[in-house]
C-alpha cells in the first residue's frame, strides 16, 4: 500500500519568514495530494491540494509543489504569522482493488511561530 | 449547515463501560471514515465505509465496531472500554477522495 513520509516532524520559524514542509510517497499511482491544518483542541481542516497534473498551485501565503518523477510534494508558507502554528498533515490517494479511494497521511509536523 | 457532527465531544467513563460514539452528515457523501488521534499526533485509521452495510477495518488493529446502516450515520462501538482506548476519535467524510476529507470536531474519550 501507499505509504506517506513527512518532514520535519517539528519545526520553529520567526514571525515573518518562511516555512517548508516535505512529503514523499511511494505509490506512483497515487494522484491527489491534500493538505490538513489542525490548530490545538480543533479537528484537521483542508488548506490546499494539488492533482498529479499540476506542478505548483498557490492560494496567498500557501503554496503546495509536486515532483512526480521523485515522489515528493511540499507546503510553503510565506510571511508566517502566529496564526500559522499548528499542526499539518500531508496526504496521498490510494486505491484499492475494489475501487474505492482513501487518504494516506503523513505523521504531521508540528509548526510553530516564534513571535 | 452541511457539515459532519459529532456527539458527544467529551466522555469520562469506567473501564468495562460500553460506548457508542456518534458521527452524522448531511452532505450525501457516501464515504466515511474513523480516525484515532492522541492530541497533535499521527492519524491512524480505524474503520472506513464505502455506502450503506458496507464496512472495513482500518489500519490500526481497534477492538472496536461500527455499522453503516443509513448513509449519514457512522456510528463506533466499544463493548468494553479499557484506559488503553483513551484517545481522540475522529470522523470524517468524502464524496469523492479528490475533494478531500470533511472532519468532525472529535470525541475525546477517557477511560478511568
């Protein structure tokens, strides 16, 4: 089955600058790449994702990129702001025999803003 | 709202207690699943549904059970609660896996 690698597991940048965050997969069927928030005492909520047929996509501060050819994707933040520390998980899409889809994820990498 | 609901968010009860954690939609979506979490840690997968009466185990080996008998009803089941199944469950759901999980708010559960 597939199985999602994330790096850092936890990672502290100064207000302002710029955060990455990595993801590898194995299964190069894999299509769809999510990514999740979770803010403490909250429940994982959807920030981004990108298709296997998009190398980059951005939405204001986040941005996610692709390289299928090495199974890696990864989330950029810019300007990073107090509201940004959380936890984020990355994903992958995987597809069983019987046709049904789901998501591997990533352990998560704990983010947190130094004011 | 469309949204998935959880009940109850929080649950202190005795070991051996049996518990039934509730999950609710109102999007339609067919897809559902289980997810256990200790705070700020890894997801693990416990039990997911394709549709009504349809049922699968998850990754994580749980001694718990879930039925899929109308479609915006998941609900879990422990027989009997033990300290280790104190966690975090969450719930979600998906039409389709490429427009992502929609999560519920979770249950904490504590078994003392």
């Amino acid at each position: 089955g597939e199985n999602v690698e994330q790096h850092p597991s936890t990672l502290s940048v100064q207000e302002g600058d710029s955060a990455v965050i990595k993801c590898t997969y194995s299964d190069s069927a894999s299509n769809y790449f999510p990514w999740y928030k979770q803010e403490l005492g909250k429940r994982p909520q959807l920030i981004i994702d990108i298709r296997s047929n998009v190398g980059e996509k951005k939405d204001q501060r986040i941005a996610v990129t692709l390289n299928k050819t090495a199974k890696h994707f990864s989330l950029h933040i810019t300007e990073t702001q107090p509201e940004d520390s959380a936890v984020y998980f990355c994903a992958a899409s995987i597809r069983s025999g019987g046709g049904a889809d789901g998501l591997t994820f990533g352990k998560g990498t704990h983010l947190i803003i130094q004011p | 709202e469309a949204d998935i609901y959880q009940t109850p968010r929080y649950l202190v009860i005795g070991t051996g207690k049996k518990i039934t954690l509730e999950c609710s939609q109102t999007m339609g979506h067919d897809k559902m699943y289980w997810y256990q979490q200790d705070p700020g840690m890894e997801l693990h997968l416990i039990h997911y549904s394709y549709g009504v009466n349809s049922t699968e185990k998850g990754d994580l080996s749980s001694e718990s059970t879930v039925s899929r008998i109308r479609t915006e009803h998941f609900p879990l089941t422990l027989e009997s609660a033990r300290p280790s199944h104190t966690s975090q469950y969450l719930c979600a759901s998906s039409e389709w896996v490429r427009d992502g999980y929609t999560f519920g708010s979770g249950t904490r559960l504590t078994v003392v």
